[in-house]
C-alpha cells in the first residue's frame, strides 16, 4: 500500500471514527489469510507505532469485532476476527472514497451554476 493512501486511508478514518488508524486497521485485519492477527503483526504491517494502533483496537473489541483468543503457549497475545459486515463496510468506504478530496467534498465549485430545473443539481458535489 503506498503512503498516499495511507494517508487518504487515515483522513476517512478520522471523518467516520475520529480516530486516524481504525479503518486501515479494519482492512488489514479483513485481508488476515485465517482472521487471526495479533497487535504486533499489525504494527509492522501498518507501520505505526503499538500506542497508534491501541485504542483503535480496543474499539474492535468493544464492538465484539474482534475477540481474544485463550492464551495459547506464546509470547504473543491473539485476536480472532468475528463474522460481521462491519469487514465489507470497511472495503466499500475505502473504495468509495478513492479519488475523492475529502477536504475539498463539500464546497460547490463557484464555476457551477445550479440548474433550476432539477433541485438535486444545487447539493453539494464530491
């Protein structure tokens, strides 16, 4: 994934959960081959930081997304992903806006009159 859309990944982030690494941390997990992922693996995947990643997490797990799985021999701890379409939500809002200026979405283009006949027309456009 390069950096722009990352970024553009962390700007709709902040728009739908008011916190900058949730969504890209939703399609990450969507993408685990077995739905099994732990938060280090995350990390380096996302390259961010463990405190970037923590309460974005714990949201996940609030919302019963995401659930530990019992401690098995390891240093690690595991999460398993749990069957929602919260994981499909996550791809379409990520496809829909691809291409968009989401700083930009709201303002009408002042070069754009209005058409009078249709009042769709003077909704702002993306």
């Amino acid at each position: 994934m390069d950096s722009d859309w990352r970024l553009h990944l962390r700007e709709v982030s902040a728009f739908a959960f008011g916190q900058r690494h949730r969504l890209e941390l939703m399609l990450e997990i969507a993408d685990s081959e077995d739905g099994i992922v732990c938060l280090t693996d995350l990390t380096r995947a996302l390259g961010v930081t463990m405190s970037s990643l923590q309460r974005p997490f714990e949201s996940l797990l609030q919302t019963t997304l995401v659930s530990p799985i019992p401690d098995m021999d390891s240093r690690y701890r595991y999460f398993r992903s749990n069957p929602s379409s919260a994981w499909d939500w996550a791809y379409e809002l990520a496809d829909r806006t691809r291409g968009v200026d989401l700083a930009g979405s709201w303002r009408i283009d002042p070069s754009e009159e209005p058409s009078k006949s249709n009042p769709r027309d003077s909704l702002p456009r993306a």
